[in-house]
C-alpha cells in the first residue's frame, strides 16, 4: 500500500508547475462537467437491498435544506428522494472526487504565506490526495494507474485555470474574510404538518469589498469545477469587457471614482485589481444579454449564492465570518475554461438601495419556502412513487429506479 501510493505521489509530481511552458494534452484540456457514473450490478444490488428496507418505512422530512438540495429537488424530485431522504448509497465518482481535492486545495492555500501561494498551490492539492487516497478508493475509481494520472492532470489543470483568473499572492481587497464557512438561517416558522424550515449551507470563500460609498461589504465566492454553458460564457464576456471600459474610464488617470474599489483622484490611477480585472459596474445585475438569458442566467446559476445572501443577511452569525457585513456581489468562477485563457468569472451584483436588496432577498426566500412545501406535501403522501422522474438522461433517478421500483 505504502509502494502505490508513493507511485501514485510520483506521478502527480511529474505535472509541471504554474507558468511552466508545455502543451497541454487535448484529452485533459477538455474536462467533463457531468458524471458519467455506470452502476454495475454491485452497485444495484446494494441499491436495491437498502431501498427495499427503505420503501418500508414511513417516509420523513428532512431536519433542515441546503441551497443545493433545494436545486435538487427542483431539477429532479426521485433523485431528491433516492439521494437526499433514503441516502441510498451510490459509488465513489471521479467528477465528485476531483471537486473535493480541488475545493480542498483552494481552502488550504490561503493558509499559505502569501509569497508562497503560486508555486505550492500544486503540492497542496498532492497533499490533499495523499490524505484522501486508500487503495479502496483508486480501486473504485480507476481501472489503471494511467487512468488515476490523467485524473491527477485535470484536477492540476483546474487550478492553473484558477491561477490564469486570480492571483492568491495578491487579492484586489486583501486577504479572504472566510473560508468554508457555515450559513444558517431560519427562513419558516412550523405550519400545521409542515415543520419549520431551517436551511444551512457551506460558502467556498467570503472577500472584503466596497460599497459605493465606501461602506464595508463582502462578496460570496463559489468554485466550480465544470465549464460554463456558452450563454454564460457570452455574458461573462460581454461583462468583462463592460469592467475593462470601465477601469480605463475611471481608474486610470480618470480622476473619478471606481464603485468597486472605493477610490478616488490620484489613489484610482494605479488600479489595483487583476489584470483580468472581473469586476463589473455595481448595481442592476450586470448579465446584459436577452432578457430571457438573464434571467435564466440568474436563476440556474446564482440562486444558490442568493440562498448564501439570504442566510447571511437574515440568518444566525456566520461561523469564520463577520456577521455584520452585508452581501454585496455574487461572484462564480468556473475553473474548467481554460482553453481560452483562464477560468471564467461570472458574477452578479446586488442591489444596492434597502428595498430593491429586500425584495429581491423576499424571492429567494419564496421559493426556498415553496419547495420546502412541496416536499412536505409529497412526504404526508407516503408514497414514494410520487417523487416523479426527470427527463435528463444523465440523472442518477433513471440508473437508480429499476432496482429500487423493479423496473417501473
């Protein structure tokens, strides 16, 4: 066991460095967004063994919700019963697997010293594998060990797709608020057979901003390691382009004042943001694509982050974070784009007056409130054929359904 797993140290230390000059291979430049998990029939069998224990037992609700079981149930509410209420048990993924040490690795480097950040981030996420790893679990996962070494690739490329975004050794407002930090919020009280609704969630980053007028605020951070869908991706686009204009406009030896970085006059001709400088004018959120992109944008893809807004705003003191400080921009960075130079950053600011803030904060609850209720009302059913399928052919629902239904 020692042996393997020093071969497998030995060949994640053979991936070059940041900012080492090499081709990048074609099949570890495109990286998978989606799991494309076969249960084989050890998997079903466990599956079906557990299920039939669960199927006769009095369905419950859960203790609380996450942003993501909310999306969940939303995208698929038999995938929601399988995975979230019966916990029925599923193989280790590689999809998943690589999310955890690249999420692990981003956490842990800002522990580092500053000076050190870019030239350790790699061994850092070596660190996190050999933490990780057991012979059980490459069993599971690789067929060989050159299948666990393109899987080592890709994940040390998503974090040269960080690097190519953000630099850690220097960060526009100085160092992360939080990392991993909790959220919880109250958001509704008991009513009748529906229990109250509690809802946590675990933030990948907070940072210090700005307001406009100087007051102190916080930006919510979330990595993902898939790419971006091409509207996204043209509207962070169109975005990035807008914040470009607007560096030159008023922190360049304009003399005005950046929104996003409170300064003024002389201090505004140095800007200090990155050079891909992702920052968008503050404001109506700053996706300006078809107003059915936007708003398909902003919900699928920053609704989770809103649920982080709401949590924060209304909701218990963060654990890591300041509690005071008000959510100000919403900001997602897409580690897996890095054909074109770098992960993709696509954000969303918040409103800034008191009652548009509210209100918007009043949706989110809403629907949070809504889909508590809905899976309420299907648990008082007790029948968990009622939990319908979706139409997604990758969904989890449609290998898992013939053993735990036989076959319906």
């Amino acid at each position: 066991a020692k042996m393997s797993g020093l071969l497998a140290m030995l060949v994640l230390a053979a991936v070059p460095r940041p900012g080492a000059h090499t081709a990048t291979r074609r099949g570890v430049a495109r990286l998978s967004t989606r799991p494309k998990m076969q249960l084989g029939m050890k998997e079903l069998g466990s599956i079906a063994e557990h299920a039939a224990i669960k199927r006769k037992e009095k369905l419950l609700m859960p203790k609380r919700l996450s942003p993501s079981a909310v999306t969940a149930f939303r995208e698929c509410a038999q995938s929601f019963l399988f995975r979230n209420l019966w916990k029925l048990p599923e193989p280790p993924s590689k999809v998943l697997e690589k999310g955890i040490v690249v999420h692990d690795a981003l956490e842990r480097i800002f522990a580092v010293p500053a000076a050190e950040r870019r030239a350790r981030l790699h061994d850092t996420l070596r660190d996190v594998w050999r933490e990780r790893r057991s012979e059980e679990l490459v069993t599971s996962l690789f067929d060989s060990r050159e299948e666990e070494r393109e899987w080592g690739l890709e994940c040390l490329k998503l974090l040269d797709n960080y690097l190519a975004a953000e630099d850690p050794e220097a960060l526009t407002m100085g160092e992360p608020l939080a990392r991993e930090a909790w959220a919880s919020a109250v958001l509704a009280p008991a009513e009748g057979l529906v229990p109250e609704l509690s809802m946590v969630g675990r933030i990948d980053r907070i940072d210090r901003s700005m307001g406009a007028e100087g007051s102190s605020m916080i930006d919510i951070i979330d990595y993902k390691t898939g790419r971006t869908r091409p509207a996204v991706k043209r509207a962070a686009k169109a975005l990035h382009t807008r914040a470009l204009s607007h560096v030159g406009a008023h922190c360049n030896g304009g003399g005005g004042r950046c929104a996003t970085c409170a300064t003024t006059g002389p201090e505004s001709r140095t800007h200090p943001h990155p050079r891909r400088h992702p920052h968008p004018h503050t404001g109506a959120p700053s996706l300006k694509y078809s107003e059915a992109v936007n708003s398909r944008i902003r919900q699928e893809n920053f609704f989770q982050l809103r649920c982080y807004a709401l949590m924060i705003s209304r909701g218990a003191p963060l654990t890591g974070g300041e509690p005071q400080l008000r959510p100000s921009r919403l900001r997602l960075m897409y580690l897996g784009d890095g054909d074109t130079g770098g992960a993709t950053l696509v954000e969303e600011a918040l409103p800034a007056d008191e009652v548009s803030y509210s209100l918007q904060l009043d949706e989110v609850q809403r629907e949070c409130v809504a889909t508590w209720r809905s899976i309420a009302q299907l648990v008082q059913g007790n029948d968990p054929l009622a939990f319908r399928p979706c139409t997604r052919k990758f969904c989890f629902c449609h290998q898992a359904r013939p053993a735990v239904f036989g076959g319906r």
